[in-house]
C-alpha cells in the first residue's frame, strides 16, 4: 500500500526547478556535508600554519556529532543516488570544530587526512573583497517534485524527491554600510557555500533575502556574506 502511494504521489506531481540561475560545477575544494536531519555545503580551505580546514556554516553542522563528506554525487530519488563524476569520493567525519562563532555562523574542523587524499586538491587560498564580480558555489536544491499541498507528511516527501548536486551562480558584490551583499542567486542547500572571485575565497553566505514562501522570488540583494578578514584573525589561533 505505502509503495502504491508513493506511486501515486510521483504520478500526480511536478517537477519545478527552485531557480534558473545555476549551472553545472566540477569545483573539487566545495563538497557536500549530509546528517541525519540536515545538511548543506562546506569548503576546503588552505592554511598555512593549520594544514587543511573544512569551513562551513555553524547551523549546517549543528546536532550532528558525524556526517557524511561527499564531492561528486548526485543526490535525489534513490534511482539517482550514485557516483557521477569521475574522482568522485565519500568519507564519515566527526564533527569536533576547531573554532565556531554563532553570531557570524561559522564553523572551522581540521580536514582528515582521507579526505584531504581523495579530493586530490589544495584548497582555497584566501582572496580579499573587491566591488565586481563574484561568485556562489554550493549544493543548491534546484529541482523538485511538489504536490499542492502544505501539510507536514507531504512537505517531507517533497523534500526527499529533490535534486541536489554541485552547481555555482554568478552575480555581484559590494558593501552597504558594515555588510556585504550580492545578487547571486543562492536558495536552500547553499548554506556554508565560498564566495569566490578569481578562484578565491573572499568570504562565506550568511543570510538569504528570499524565502520558501515566496517562491524564491529574488530581492536585490538575494543575500549577505561574511567577509573572509572578519574571522581570518580567528583562524591564527587556532591549535593545530
């Protein structure tokens, strides 16, 4: 019975796609972080001093005292779920932060040795803020199957039909006062994503401008990021 319903439910729904603006991203320093109940992007980023550092979002990895690190996969219905790209990886980590700050939302773990192995990459250096271009690398959930309804148990299954894989978005950047903001379109799944110019890391997503609600109608700004200096001091005194 529960196999004709789900049935019935792919039958009588859509697929929509949350945004147009994303393409395709091969970016092996950007990978996926997935718990039990959540999950979003992380980065890898080079320090000198510190070796490899995994950077994310603090509320992506919240709750969670493991996840699974993956890069090359594409995550969706379970006739989608595999290895898609060549090099592809997953790895369990323990998630024990080196640093966290729930005001900024950031999160920094040292990079395990395995992880850093089979990503076969260096990771980001660190760029600083310029007006321009910029842009979104992450693990947006761009498409989706929907059913007109917004009860809880419908809600859910929603969310278990969506497509997740790499993609980046491209837009601009600038400064208001003390906070920097962007045009890139960025959605759920893009949490913990770099924001890149010049293929360097020059901050982290903070908070979106667009919502669930309203059908990722995008603002000008679509979010805010937190620039790269702001907690770069914090990464010098980090033990190693």
């Amino acid at each position: 019975m529960k196999l004709l319903i789900a049935i019935l439910l792919f039958l009588f729904s859509k697929e929509i796609y949350s945004a147009q603006g994303f393409r395709p991203s091969y970016e092996r320093n950007v990978v996926m972080l997935k718990g039990k109940t959540s999950g979003g992007t992380a980065f890898i980023f080079n320090d000198h001093a510190k070796g490899p550092l995994i950077i994310t979002q603090q509320h992506v990895i919240e709750g969670h005292n493991r996840m699974t690190l993956q890069w090359g996969h594409k995550v969706g219905p379970i006739f989608f779920l595999g290895a898609f790209e060549e090099g592809a990886y997953k790895s369990q980590i323990d998630i024990n932060p080196l640093w966290k700050d729930s005001q900024m939302d950031i999160a920094v773990m040292k990079a395990p040795s395995d992880v850093v192995k089979n990503c076969r990459c260096v990771g980001f250096e660190a760029g600083s803020f310029r007006v321009g271009p910029a842009e979104l690398v992450g693990y947006p959930i761009t498409a989706r199957r929907i059913w007109p309804s917004t009860n809880k148990f419908l809600w859910m299954w929603r969310e278990l039909w969506a497509t997740v894989v790499q993609q980046k978005s491209i837009g601009l950047v600038w400064k208001e006062g003390e906070e920097y903001l962007s045009d890139i379109d960025a959605i759920s799944g893009n949490s913990g994503g770099p924001v890149l110019q010049d293929g360097r890391v020059i901050g982290v997503i903070h908070l979106l401008k667009t919502w669930k609600g309203e059908g990722y109608r995008y603002k000008n700004p679509s979010f805010n990021f937190i620039p790269f200096h702001r907690f770069k001091t914090e990464l010098s005194t980090l033990r190693k």
